[in-house]
C-alpha cells in the first residue's frame, strides 16, 4: 500500500498526524508524503513573514530552514526520504494581483477572501500529477480545523485532485487548532461533499514518544507553538483528556474523518469559512 499525506505546511503531517505515520511505516506501507507551501520566498516580506522569522531565529532562505526540519522530523518517525515539497508560497509571502499582502495582519485564520482560485487549482494539479506518479492507493490531508487560509486551499486542492483520480481520501483533525475554543470548527465543505464525524485512533505509548520526538525536531517552530506556556506534551496530554469524553479513548490519540461523498462536480473554489 502507498499513503500519499499532503501537508500544507512543513510540520502539520506530524503535528496532526504522526502517530498515523508511524502505524503506517511499522505496518510495511511505503508512506509519501507532500509538503504544499513549502516554496522559497524572495525578499521583501510581509511584515507577518519578518516578525515570524524573527520568532523562529531564522537567517537566510526561512524556509529551507524548515525544509531540513521536516526532514530531521520525518526521518525520526521513520518515513523514507525523498520528502516532496511544493513551490507554493505560505500565505505569509503571497501577494495578490494588485500587490497586496495575502496575510496583512498576525492571524491567517481571519483571512476569508476567496480570490485564489487559480492557485488551488494548480496545487490540485500538481497533487493529481503526484498521486499518479506514486500510485497512491489512497490519500490523506487536512479537514482544515481553525479555518487557516492555507489549510483551506490546501484540503480543497486535495478534494479536487482526488475527485478525478478516485482515490481514497481521509481528513486529519488539524493540531494545534484543534485543541483551541472558538476556532476548533472545520470550515464549510465544498459542494458535493460529505465527511463522516472524526473517529479516534489509539496510540501507543511507543507511537506516542516517536510523535513527540519528531515534533521536537521543529527547533523554529516550538517557541511559537509553546508560546502560551505549555510544552507540546502538555498540549497534546490536555487536548486527548478535554475531548476523551466524547470520543471515548483512554491514552492519546489522533482523529480523522472519512470523506464519505465526493463528487467530480467539487468545485476548484475555495470554500469560505
């Protein structure tokens, strides 16, 4: 079996779905897994992209930096190398036709415009194009829970592409949107699509420490993701105990939801929040 995961960002695979990964390599699967914005941006930035990279402690190419970091994170969870990585610039770069910034302020979940839909229809090609040259027998990304505009062109792109190839396709719970209130929502689905309700799946304890190691390896990422004073351990432990209750499961896990319904008539249109 060959799993074909789509991230949209250098880190959300593991954040969100590590675990999976490493059920998956240790049952044999050959796992490929795909990066959407993980293009070099050239200076100048946006003044959200400097301040982030000042956070990150970040010189040169910011995000070849984090390419490596992937890499480092991917290799510890045991997913072979190559790791493909998309030329598409994280919203924090792009620029819209007139020349302003995609991202203009500090929160890209407050981003809903719907005037990109070219680019998603490129990433949709593209992610078609990889599904084809690795055979994928099925297909995994993000449900884009927190509604951030890149994960949103990215799940959307992945609903396109798979409604022409008839793969398989799953949704991860996106981390750490997830475990926030009043963000914790998936954005509205295109039309002709229906998700079944997020099922948990149990990790070890083992499963579990791997995940956390590969996490570890996002050195730029961990000042911003434990900036509210928690590490990602006590993140993860809090979130699995705040949402045991309903789903259920003892010990830390990770939820996914199957795409149930899928049309070829899902439009290219990046749904709003």
């Amino acid at each position: 079996m060959t799993t074909l995961v789509v991230s949209p960002h250098l880190d959300d695979a593991v954040l969100s779905y590590g675990g999976h990964l490493v059920q998956l390599v240790d049952a044999g699967e050959h796992v490929v897994v795909y990066t959407v914005f993980a293009g070099s941006p050239e200076p100048p930035y946006s003044p959200i992209a400097t301040a982030f990279h000042d956070q990150w402690a970040i010189v040169g190419d910011p995000v070849a930096a984090r390419r490596d970091e992937n890499a480092a994170a991917l290799a510890t969870l045991g997913v072979d190398s190559p790791y493909l990585c998309g030329p598409f610039l994280d919203a924090i770069y792009r620029r819209y036709a007139h020349g302003g910034w995609v991202i203009d302020d500090e929160n890209p979940m407050d981003h809903h415009a719907d005037d990109e839909d070219d680019l998603v229809a490129d990433i949709a090609s593209d992610i078609e194009r990889v599904i084809g040259e690795f055979s994928a027998d099925r297909v995994v990304t993000c449900a884009a829970v927190g509604n951030h505009v890149d994960h949103r062109r990215t799940r959307d792109a992945v609903l396109a592409a798979v409604a022409r190839t008839d793969s398989p396709l799953s949704l991860w719970d996106d981390f750490p949107y997830l475990a926030w209130p009043g963000v914790n929502v998936m954005p509205a689905l295109p039309p002709g699509v229906r998700v079944s309700e997020p099922v948990a799946v149990a990790m070890s304890e083992s499963e579990w420490a791997r995940k956390l190691r590969a996490v570890g390896a996002y050195a730029s990422q961990i000042a911003m993701l434990e900036s509210g004073g928690q590490t990602m351990s006590e993140q993860y432990a809090d979130d699995c105990a705040n949402r045991r209750g309903h789903h259920g499961v003892d010990g830390f896990y990770e939820t996914v939801r199957a795409v149930l319904t899928l049309t070829d008539s899902a439009p290219l249109r990046s749904s709003a929040h």
